[in-house]
C-alpha cells in the first residue's frame, strides 16, 4: 500500500459527460501528479501540483482541469468525454517540488461509452 | 521530439539468470532517471532512482547503469525469480516525468 488513495476504483459514463476524479497524497507529500495509461499510449504525464499551485503540464487536454485544495487532496475534472478517454488514471505524490521518488495510487478505470 | 525507447515489449528469461532491460532516449537531457515496476491494474511502484553525476546504483538483487553519453540505462535483475514477472518502466525526470511503454519481464520457473 502506498498510501496514496484514489476514488472512485471504476467509472462508468457516457460521452459527452463530466466526471471527478480524486486522490489523496500520502501524509507530508506535497507534490501530487496525475497520469494517464491507455494501452496504446503507455503512461503519460498530465499534470503537477505542488504545495497548492501548477507546477508542471504535460499532455493535457483543455476538457481537463484539476486542482490542489488546501488539505492537499487533489482532483481532476474530466469534461465533454469522449471514447478515447477511456484509460487508468492514476495519482501519484512526492514530498518535493521535483518529480524524484513518486508513489502512486491504485489508479480510477474510467470507461466512456 | 523527445523520445523514450525500451528494448523490447516483452523479455522471457529462466529463472535465476539475469535479467537486463534497456531503455534509450533521444532529445532530451534528463536530470535523473527511474525505474519503476507495474504488475496488471496496480499502479507502477518506484524501485530505484540514478542522477545523472551517478554510473551506477545497486539495491539487493537490483542494478541500473546510466551512460548520459549513450543516452542509455541498463536495469538488471539478478537471480530472477518468477515473482520478478512483471512491466519495467523507465521514467526520465527533469521538470517532468516521461515514461517509457515498458518492457514485460517473465521469468519462468
């Protein structure tokens, strides 16, 4: 268990939809990413949050958005979804600002239809 | 554009024979790199981290190599076991993280 928590576990929705997804650090982690993994695009960086502000962008669309909250739990907001949105999301933390040792979560299936 | 390369998408070897996956990069200068392990559905979990300034760093049964002039890691398991099953993700960290598509080691008994 790497302490950081993830919910829901699966999604279900349709096209078009808006979902939450949210994640939970471990205890004293500052940093929380979050990641993408379908199968035939490998793991790919969305985005990092450090400490409550934007510290990195990576692959993400303009549907998506997310957050820091104060209590350091994260979420990201998935909208007009479509099929190919379909993928693992997974959240991972780290205590620093800098991406080294991340731990990630158990991931949220997502599955549009 | 950058690039994250491993060797193979999948490696069978037999057990307690070592294993070495291989991951190269193009454009890009990263300022560490990762190895991560990620068994079906669970999310990757962080085995070692080597600086760019570092060749080498070892951890038990595991050792990664790191040749910036290569552009190269090698990421060896000794004695492999069957539990050693899984995908091996390398990771390239700078202000980001970029991951490789993974090798999917079998060892078989």
């Amino acid at each position: 268990d790497s302490g950081v928590t993830q919910t829901p576990k699966h999604l279900i929705t349709a096209t078009g939809q808006r979902v939450t997804l949210r994640c939970s650090p471990r205890s004293g982690d500052l940093s929380v990413y979050w990641y993408q993994q379908s199968l035939d695009q490998g793991l790919q960086f969305l985005i990092q949050y450090y400490n409550g502000e934007e510290r990195a962008k990576g692959n993400i669309l303009e549907r998506f958005s997310a957050q820091q909250f104060p209590d350091l739990h994260s979420e990201l907001n998935l909208s007009s979804l479509e099929l190919g949105d379909s993928a693992l999301y997974f959240c991972a933390s780290s205590v620093a600002e800098r991406p080294d040792e991340q731990f990630f979560g158990p991931g949220t299936r997502l599955t549009v239809l | 554009s950058q690039k994250i390369e491993q060797n193979s998408e999948a490696l069978n070897i037999q057990e307690g024979k070592t294993a070495t996956l291989t991951c190269n990069y193009t454009n890009y200068s990263p300022a560490y790199l990762q190895w991560y392990r990620q068994d079906p559905g669970r999310g990757p979990v962080f085995l070692l981290l080597i600086r760019e300034n570092e060749k080498e760093k070892r951890k038990e049964r595991l050792k990664v190599t790191f040749d910036t002039t290569l552009k190269q890691s090698l990421f060896h398991i000794t004695a492999s076991q069957p539990a050693d099953s899984a995908t091996y993700l390398c990771a390239l960290g700078n202000n980001d993280m970029r991951f490789g598509a993974g090798t999917r080691l079998t060892v078989k008994p």
